[in-house]
C-alpha cells in the first residue's frame, strides 16, 4: 500500500506531491504521540 502510494505520488502533480507528504508527516506525528503517550503510561504505572 505504502509503495504503491510513493510511485503513484512519483507521477503525480506538484499538488498531489505535498498532500501525500503531508500525509506520511500526519503518520509519522500520530505514532510518535502514541508512543510518547504508551511510555508516560508505563511510567505511572497502574491505579
């Protein structure tokens, strides 16, 4: 999916260029939250 989605922005506008990088910065910064969020909850432990 990923790959297919990287070549068809290869043929692409210069529009459709920056909406699918915005897309894999949206990504990245959803699982980088996620993440964070995961290891702040270890470290509180359990209620």
């Amino acid at each position: 999916m990923i790959g297919e989605l990287i070549s068809d922005m290869a043929h692409s506008t210069g529009q459709g260029m920056i909406g699918v990088s915005l897309i894999f910065i949206y990504l990245a910064w959803i699982i980088s939250v996620a993440l964070i969020r995961i290891q702040q909850g270890k470290k509180e432990g359990h209620h």
